[in-house]
C-alpha cells in the first residue's frame, strides 16, 4: 500500500469515527445511508490497498500456511516442531538406532577398525584407440560386466574404433582385455612427416 492510499484510508475511517461519535437513537435515515455509503467507500479502499490473501492461520512465522484446528495458532508446521518437541523431552532426545544403543566392542582405534573404512572405490575404464593414443570412450563404470557390454555395442556400432580395450583402475591401473589390434596411424595423409 503505498502513501497517499494510506492517508485515504486513514481519512476515511477517520470520517466513520466521527460518524460512531454523532450516532444516536434518533439520528435520520439520510444520516444512515451517509455513513453506509462511507463504510463502503473505506472497504473499497481497504480491498484495493490488501495485496495477499486472507492469513489461515494465526502463527506470525506462517500466516498461509497449512491448518491444523488442534492447534492453539492453527499453524500445522509449528504444532509438527511442538510436537517432536514434546516427543523429544517425553522419550529423552532423538530415537536412538540399535547400533547406538550396543556397547563397543573393542578400544577405539587410531586408524579405525574395517568397519568404519569405507569400501575401495575400483572403476573399469572403457577406451578406444584413435590410432595415436588410447583415449576415454564412456563414462568409467563400477561394473565389469556393464562396461564389457558398452564395449561391446560400441564395436557394433556403425563407425566402430580400430581397437577397444577395458582398464581396471584401483590402485593402479591394469589392461584386462583388448580387442582388435591398435596400429599407430600417421596424421599425415602422404606420409610426411615433416622436417
């Protein structure tokens, strides 16, 4: 709502103060329909000057937010916080896992036991010769199988590479297979090598 649509506001109910003060038991029908035609004029202000919508609730963090009657506020996501609130205090913190609740089994250890290292991460890289260099031809998969079928539908395909290989990358990186035979291929189409 901006300035001036405030002060036309403000007068408006100012003008149906003055009107509340002068009614009476025996005031005119004229004066009736005088302040019936104020009162509209200062809703009509009033529906021009509300962008939102109407709140649902009475909570000041969510005024449309969803509706819980239970609620003192009628505000659901606040009565969902008082609740795992209440839950929280009832059953003494957070729910607790099984693992939590079992008692160490050993010492705790400076470099960990083989339960809390994570599992090797090992990849099978597919490439492709381009007659001077093996070079990534897919995305590295973490399944052999999955990766062996990939090579196998790209030397299907319709411009097949001279040779696929599969690579074993863990620690180190290891050729598991090799199909076709890579030639190195000179980029020079006569042959020239230059100077």
């Amino acid at each position: 709502m901006n300035h001036a649509h405030i002060a036309a506001l403000g007068r408006a109910l100012r003008v149906l103060g003055e009107h509340g003060e002068a009614l009476s038991a025996d005031t005119p029908d004229a004066q009736l329909h005088e302040i019936k035609a104020d009162l509209r004029r200062a809703l009509d202000l009033l529906e021009e000057g509300v962008t939102s919508e109407a709140p649902t609730t009475r909570c000041a963090e969510h005024p449309t937010g969803p509706v819980d009657e239970s609620a003192p506020d009628l505000c659901l996501l606040c009565e969902t916080r008082r609740r795992a609130a209440r839950r929280a205090q009832l059953t003494g913190g957070y729910p607790r896992t099984p693992e939590a609740d079992r008692p160490a089994a050993s010492a705790p250890s400076r470099y960990g036991v083989r339960g809390d290292r994570p599992q090797p991460q090992q990849r099978w890289l597919p490439e492709l010769w381009n007659g001077r260099e093996w070079q990534l031809c897919g995305t590295p998969r973490r399944d052999r199988r999955e990766a062996e079928l990939y090579l196998a539908a790209q030397r299907r395909g319709p411009r097949p590479a001279m040779a696929y290989r599969l690579v074993h990358e863990f620690t180190d990186y290891e050729v598991l297979r090799v199909w076709g035979t890579p030639v190195r291929v000179d980029i020079e189409p006569m042959g020239n090598a230059g100077p």
